[in-house]
C-alpha cells in the first residue's frame, strides 16, 4: 500500500500533463463569445475630449458595421490602425470605435497622430462596456448587422488576410441579406 501512495503524484502529474498538453492544441485567437446572434449590449458612452459626439449602441443599428475597441497605450492597435484607414477609405464597411481605458485626452492625441476611421468614437475610460462586450483585450472588432446583434467577433490585430478572407466577406453577405430582407 506504501508503494502505491509514491505513484499516486506521478499519476496527477501525467493527468495534468494531458489535459494542458491539449489545451494547447487550441488557438486563443478563438475564443467564443456568448453575444454572437445576440444583440450589442445597450450602451452610451461619453465623447472623446474635443470630440462632438459619443457612441450609443443604437448607432449601430440600421446598418451593417464594425465596433472596434482600441486603446493609444495599445501596440497591436498601433498595428492594426492603417489597416482600419484602408477599410474606412474603400467605404465597405462604417467603423465605429470604443477607446478603452485611455486616459482623458490620450485617444484624441492617438487619432490626431494616426488618423481616425471611426464614424463615431465613445470613450470607455473606465471599462464599462468593455465588460458587457466580454472583451478579452484590445484590439478586438465585432460585426454588428442592421438588426444590431453581434454576429462575428475578430480578437486581435485585422490584418490584410483576416480582412479579405473572413471579415470582408462575412460584411458582404450581411450586406447583401439586407438587401434582399
């Protein structure tokens, strides 16, 4: 019986040893979100500082669009900026922006610096929203239908290939239900 009871730490290593071993057969950038088909929880939020308007859940609606959250203490968002200017640019898709847990003035600065692609901007200072939305982090983009449900969620940096391959199309054909609906 002594015998066994020195197996018994081995036997709960291998255990864990398989169950984390699987856990990294997973990609995080996949990480579920319970608001996909759901409808953007209901939010207001303040302006950025010299800004004119703030962002409300219900500018989402009536049209197909993006929620991107960023931050100017964000380096992936840095990343990502010029690829939101060439979506803004072609006019696919309206963005709207969340700035996140900046402090007063550091969005404004930030899209002054790098330009701004947002439709409208809300100021989530103290990460209310952020919250409600499940955010894991920043930058993540949700793509909201005329309806205003969630119906796609990128986490991380939208780069060129996540544009054309996923979100580009999955706009389209939003669009286009839209259309025929």
């Amino acid at each position: 019986m002594t015998r066994l009871v020195l197996f018994v730490p081995l036997l709960l290593f291998a255990v864990m040893a398989v169950y984390f071993g699987l856990g990294l057969r997973e990609d995080p950038s996949e990480i579920p979100s319970q608001l996909i088909d759901r409808e953007l929880p209901p939010f207001d939020l303040p302006p950025l500082e010299g800004f004119d308007a703030g962002l409300s859940s219900r500018d989402l609606r009536g049209q197909v669009s993006l929620l991107n959250v960023f931050g100017s203490w964000c380096p992936p968002c840095a990343v990502e900026h010029p690829m939101l200017m060439q979506i803004a640019r072609s006019g696919a898709v309206p963005i709207y922006g969340i700035d996140w847990k900046d402090p007063p003035g550091a969005g404004t600065a930030w899209l002054e610096r790098n330009g701004n692609p947002y439709v409208r901007v809300g100021d989530d200072s103290e990460g209310r929203v952020a919250i409600d939305l499940g955010l894991t982090g920043a930058p993540e983009t949700f793509l909201i239908d005329r309806a205003g449900r969630v119906r796609y969620r990128h986490v991380g940096v939208i780069t060129p290939e996540a544009w054309r391959d996923t979100l580009r199309p999955l706009v389209e054909h939003l669009q286009s239900e839209a259309e025929q609906g």
